[in-house]
C-alpha cells in the first residue's frame, strides 16, 4: 500500500451506511463518513471528483443491480463497497445468496478501480447484535476472504471497540452519530496509507455514569414508537426506507450518475456545496 497517495476520485457505493445515516446538516442532507473522507482527499489534489450512490434500505441484490455497474462504469481510482448487513437483519437471510452477491460485485469493481475498499461494518452493543451476530461475523469472514482472493482492502470497524458503544449512534440505534462517521472516515483515510488525524479513533471513550431507570424506558419508549414499529411495518409490507430514492450524485431523470467536485480544493467545505463536473 503507498504511503499517503494522492487519488483523484471516490465512488462509494452501498446502504443507509454509507449514505450518512444519521449525520444531518442543517439543511436536512446527510453527510456521513464518505462525504467527510471525500473533503479530505479532495483537499489534496486539485481536480478531484466524487459521487455517492448510496441508498438507504437497499440489499444486497439491490446494490448489485443497480450500484454496482454504474461504480464500475466511473473508472475511479477509489471504490468502497459496503453492503449485506441489511440481509442479515431479515428475519429469513440467504447467507449463501448474501455472499455469492457480494462475491459478484467484487468481481466486477476490483478491475474497475485502483483500489477497492471493503469493510467489517460496526455494531453497537445491544441485544439486536447478539441475535444476529452469527450472520454479520459470516459475512465479515467472507469480506475478508474475498479482499484476499482480489487484492482488496479492509476496514474493520467490527472490531473497534469505540463503535461499538451506543453513545456514538443514533436514537434509532441504527446508524452512526455524526461523531461515529467522524471516525469511520478516519479509519478508512489511515486504511489508504494517509497519515493518522486521529491516532485514537478506535479506543473507547471515557466512561460515564450510565443513564438511570426511568431515562432508560423512556428512551425506549420512543425508540419503539418512533423507529421500531415502522421498521417492522415496513417489513411487513414489504417496503424499504429506501423506495424511491436515488443516490446523491444519480441522476432519476437522465438514467445516469454525475460527478461532483469542490470550487475550491483548498477549502472543501460540505460536499452539498460541490459544483457538478460538466455543469
């Protein structure tokens, strides 16, 4: 691996995760690790482009389908894929399906970039994670075979503890705070051999007292109300949170992704603020 390299575009590709689920601004978008990471390599070449395919919800059949050859089709020089875990969460998971996919959609990135960037996704500790366990740790031995059959790299996430605690996720206990996709980006810019900014994103953070008994219902009370009763709603009927959207930098209208890159490559700022490349 070289030793804080100059790339010149990012595509990644994936779910809620990558998306930047739950990493609001103020306007409403999400941010997210692969925003930030792409600020940071931007700031060091001139001229670079991003997109983010991303959508909330989608399997891993979906990423497949529809990310995967439009990824492939971009010639970036940098690629991440994050997909499955969504699949281990279903009630009914096809873990030889999962990883046969995933599989397909390594095969088709890996000469379609310089590198390929896979990842051992974080949990946060809960009685959610040690239901499906056994399915997540399945696939990241998978994840991790394949990146050695292609040459790939992987960030594991998985295994630092500071992701695990629930002070770094969202109320719906789903996805990252914004101070979690600070630290995913961070890892993933030391895992493509840039110096450290943050040598202890992965140590845990200070303890705390606990929040008492009655906080604790409380906040379950909301949780159940306001996340999980729809999340089983939507399984139910078969929905996704992701039903209808696109990714960022995908175009519904034309049919086709676009790239985006800073005005300024000296001062990035929010990726929402990047002009379109060609427009």
């Amino acid at each position: 691996m070289q030793t804080n390299p100059t790339h010149t575009s990012l595509v990644a590709i994936g779910d809620s995760f990558t998306e930047g689920m739950s990493d609001l601004l103020p306007d409403g978008s999400y941010r997210g690790w692969a925003d930030l990471l792409a600020a940071r390599m931007a700031a060091r070449a001139p001229g670079f482009r991003y997109a983010n395919l991303a959508v909330r919800g989608k399997l891993i059949g979906q990423i497949v389908e529809e990310q995967v050859p439009v990824a492939a089709a971009m010639g970036a020089d940098v690629i991440t894929l994050v997909g499955g875990l969504n699949d281990t969460l279903r009630p009914k998971c096809d873990m030889v399906r999962v990883k046969d996919l995933l599989t397909e959609a390594v095969e088709q990135l890996t000469p379609a970039c310089k590198e390929l960037v896979l990842m051992r996704s974080p949990g946060r500790q809960g009685p959610v994670l040690e239901r499906f366990r056994p399915r997540m740790e399945e696939l990241f031995v998978h994840v991790e075979e394949l990146a050695r059959r292609h040459g790939a790299l992987v960030v594991d996430l998985y295994g630092a503890p500071s992701l695990g605690d629930p002070r770094l996720w969202d109320v719906d206990r789903l996805h990252l705070s914004a101070e979690g996709h600070r630290r995913v980006a961070e890892a993933v810019w030391q895992s493509l051999g840039h110096h450290p900014e943050d040598t202890e994103w992965h140590t845990p953070m200070p303890a705390t007292l606990p929040p008492g008994w009655a906080a604790r219902r409380v906040a379950d009370a909301r949780f159940a109300r306001q996340y999980l009763l729809p999340w089983i709603g939507r399984r139910l009927t078969g929905r996704s949170s992701g039903d209808g959207r696109t990714g960022a930098q995908f175009s519904a209208e034309l049919g086709k992704a676009f790239w985006v890159t800073p005005v300024d490559h000296t001062n990035p700022g929010p990726v929402t603020d990047w002009r379109q490349v060609g427009h």
